[in-house]
C-alpha cells in the first residue's frame, strides 16, 4: 500500500523542525550568546596539582585572573567575596583575538570549606566573570549559608572620609582614608555580613572597584555605622572620586583630593645638587692622589727662626761711623739745581761753576803730565 505522497512529512523538514530542540552543553550555549563560559580539565584535584582552565567568549585581548574559591557555586556566585578565594596562588592570562583562552592553574585550599569553583574575571575593563565547579580533594565540605532574601540596603547618611596625610604621604606614600557612612536595612530580611564595592577613579577615568566585607548582621530597619578603609596607589595626587556600591547599585560619591608629594620634588633636588658635588670631591681626591709630587724649593733666605731677634729691621753694615757735615757746606737739601736763578747761584766769578783752584805755569822743558820734583 503506497502512502499518500500529499501527507507524508519530508524528512529533511522533521531534522530541521526538531534541531533547535536537540540539548547543548551549559558553557556552548553561553558561548553561542556571547556570554564568558569556562570549562574545566578535570572536576577534582588535590592540593598540590594542577588543572587547566579554558574559555571562550570573553572579550579579546582582555586581562582575566583565574582563581579557587570556597563557598561559591555558579548559581549563587561567591558569597564571601574574594576574602573566599586563594589569592595567592591565582594566575592571571590574556584572551586572544577570539576571545579565547587556556591557561593551568595550581589547586591550592581555599580559606573556607567547599563547595569550591574555579572564579574567572576580568581584571580591567568593563566587569565579566564566570564559575566552573571544581571539588579539591581532601578539603572539608561545608552547606552554603541560609540566603537571605527580602534584605536590602541604603546609605541614610552622608559619606565623608576621615584621617589626614602623614610625613610619609609628603613623601610619596600611599595615601589612605576611612569611608564613613550610616546604612540601613529597608529590606525584610537580616542581611549578614555585607560585601561592599568601594572604587576609586582618577578625574575622567573609570573606577578601580575593590571588595570591603562588613562584619555584622543588620535586621530589618535597622542600621548602623560602616567603617571602610580606601587607599591608593603609592606618589598618587590629584582630583579622586571614591564611590561605593552595594548589590550592583552604586549608592554614594565622595570627592577626594589628593596634594602633591613635594617631599619627593624635594629630595631629587636635593638628589641633583648633591651628587655632583659629591662626585667633583671624589675626583680631586682622586687627582691629589695620583698627581706626582713637586721637587722641593731651597728658600732664597734664611727661615724666620734663623733670623736675628730683631726681626722686621734692617742690619746695618760694619762701617766708619758717619761724621756730620760741617756748618758751612750746603746740605744735600740745597743742591743747586742747573735751573737756579742768578740771585740764589754760589758766590764767585760770574759764570763759574766750578770751585777755585790754582793754575800753576808748566815749564817748557818739563813735559806736560810729568811731575817737576822729578
């Protein structure tokens, strides 16, 4: 008996029909969304060991820290924040073009009992993560903490900060303050032990969020004084704007400014003038040493010791003692200067100048230059 060809369902048409319904792993499907899926080597491994972490989805070329957190699962997230997790033995690793990544990660305890997840975020940029399940063997397993629901927080007072800088802060120290503020619990249900996102953002830039966990329980209506701690980065100043957010809901701001560190402009000043003199007293000693010596001098004169006690006068020589000159010879004083009028001249024959003295006649036979006593 043929069949009716008008009836019969193409076959091709049943595939396509009964296709979308065929079921897809959990981490492809979010892949195929486009939202940040992580996938595990293995499901178990004991302290000491390692297991790989893939994923796929996540933006590319971003930065993500891969992490073992206690008290977490995929439904709830981590309940205890990051103080949850083993932060010191987390690896960070970047997507590629595609938004893929694989990278191994070291099985280490966390701080609180299981159940345990392998945590992936982002580091920068805008906020992803994602939550694999993972069992470290040998840690003790603990039920996750009742959740709260109906709780529900809000700031009632304004937040300031309070604490003031230091002399280290002058010198570039990391400068930090306390945000203080009041929050109340409008919700129906006690909400226990809060995790607080307090960021921290530099003039137009995005916020840097870190996890501050309240220790406490508020009941419904009631409310209390929180005390969280804010720091930034070591030599920061400027213009900050702290914000805290609570839920996903960021529920206050409070501007910060920051002064300049002038300790450290002060100390490369300081650093600029000394060490070339430092360096300039260090090459003359070098040169001193190195220079060979001078030969000695004998002095001209004797030395101050050797002199006579009378030192700073003049040693006269051994000589006829000076007579004084007779009254009527004309001192040295009155010299007579060839200019001398005819009045002041020497008394005498005009036009002599010469003092007198005999002429006596030579004789004609006695030669001249010859005495005539001879």
């Amino acid at each position: 008996m043929r069949g009716n060809p008008r009836t019969a369902v193409p076959l091709a048409a049943l595939l396509l029909t009964l296709l979308p319904l065929w079921p897809v792993p959990a981490h492809a499907s979010a892949a195929a969304d486009g939202k940040p899926a992580v996938t595990l080597s293995a499901a178990q491994a004991g302290t000491g060991g390692s297991v790989t972490v893939s994923g796929s989805g996540w933006r590319s070329r971003t930065l993500l820290m891969l992490l073992v957190c206690g008290q977490a699962t995929p439904a709830r997230g981590l309940v205890g924040g990051t103080n949850s997790c083993a932060n010191a033995d987390g690896r960070a690793v970047t997507t590629d073009a595609d938004g893929r990544f694989s990278r191994a990660l070291p099985v280490a305890e966390p701080p609180v009992p299981c159940p345990c997840v392998v945590h992936v975020a982002t580091a920068t940029g805008a906020k992803a993560q994602a939550d694999a399940v993972f069992q470290v063997a040998g840690h003790p397993v603990e039920p996750l903490p009742a959740q709260t629901a109906g709780g529900r927080l809000s700031v009632l007072s304004d937040t300031r900060l309070d604490g003031s800088g230091s002399l280290l802060t002058w010198f570039g120290a990391p400068p930090s303050r306390t945000l203080v503020f009041t929050v109340g619990n409008a919700g129906t249900a006690a909400v226990k032990d809060p995790v607080f996102h307090v960021g921290t953002a530099h003039g137009v830039f995005a916020p840097e969020w870190d996890e501050r966990q309240w220790r406490g329980t508020l009941g419904p209506g009631e409310k209390a004084r929180v005390e969280l701690p804010v720091e930034l980065a070591a030599g920061a100043h400027g213009d900050y704007t702290v914000s805290l957010k609570y839920g996903g809901t960021v529920l206050a701001e409070q501007p910060w400014g920051v002064g300049r560190p002038w300790g450290v402009t002060l100390f490369w000043i300081l650093l600029c003038l000394v060490v070339p003199a430092a360096v300039f007293r260090v090459g003359m000693a070098v040169v001193d040493r190195v220079r060979p010596p001078r030969p000695a001098r004998r002095p001209d004169r004797a030395p101050a010791a050797a002199r006579a006690p009378g030192r700073g006068r003049r040693r006269r020589t051994a000589g006829p003692p000076s007579r004084p000159a007779p009254s009527g010879t004309p001192s040295a004083s009155n010299t007579t200067l060839p200019w001398f009028g005819p009045d002041t001249g020497p008394v005498g024959p005009a036009g002599r100048l010469s003092a007198p003295h005999e002429q006596q006649p030579t004789s004609p036979t006695t030669p001249a230059g010859r005495d005539p006593r001879e």
